[in-house]
C-alpha cells in the first residue's frame, strides 16, 4: 500500500505510469461491469455487497477506519489492512465478473455460430 499524499509520487513510479512502451490496465469500475451483465440486477453496487453476492463472504467495512483519517503522516496497522484487503478485493472481484463476461461471448459466439450453421 502506497500513501503518496504526503510524500508524492516516487520517481521510479512517475517514470512507469510515463511510460509509453508498457503497457497499464485500465481503471474499471466494478458496479458498472458487475451491471453489465444481462442477468445482473441493474443496480449500484458496494464493494461489500458485490463480494457477499458472488462469493457469499462478508467484507467487513468498519465505519470507524473507513472514515478515519487517511490523510495522516502515517496510516495505522487497521487502514493498512483495510486498504490492502479492498485492493485484493476489487482485483479477485474484477477477474470473477470478466470471466463471466468471457463465458457469456463464448455462449454468444457457440449460439451465433450454431443459427448460420442452421
């Protein structure tokens, strides 16, 4: 977990995200892909109640470091964690609502290419 607020962005880092030659994901929000499926509720979702949903685990969400102060010199055992376990989070999640989205092209493509064999 990177705290860059009070320190900025170290040059090693600036150089990466510069970089033209390499090649960096792009950002993607969760609720708008997690809706992106035809058989997905069209609604907003939480990261909490996205993970219980697809996994049927509980993310615990404490309101007290949640709404902590992030922007201290240095960040507690208790942010570190929460950070670090939303990162992982969002990350597993992403590869969970992809591979949906790759199942539902493959059913997509198999149904189109059975209707012109037909």
């Amino acid at each position: 977990v990177m705290h860059i607020i009070h320190t900025g962005i170290p040059p090693i880092l600036k150089s990466l995200f510069e970089d033209i030659s390499s090649t960096k994901e792009c950002l993607q929000d969760l609720s708008v892909l997690a809706k992106s499926q035809a058989w997905w509720s069209p609604r907003n979702w939480s990261l909490s109640s996205l993970t219980e949903t697809l996994t049927c685990k509980e993310l615990e969400k404490s309101k007290k470091i949640r709404l902590g102060n992030w922007q201290t010199n240095i960040l507690s055992q208790a942010q570190l964690q929460y950070a670090a376990t939303d990162a992982y989070v969002s990350w597993y999640l992403y590869q969970v609502l992809r591979s949906f989205s790759n199942t539902k092209a493959e059913t997509n493509s198999s149904e189109n290419m059975n209707n012109a064999e037909s």
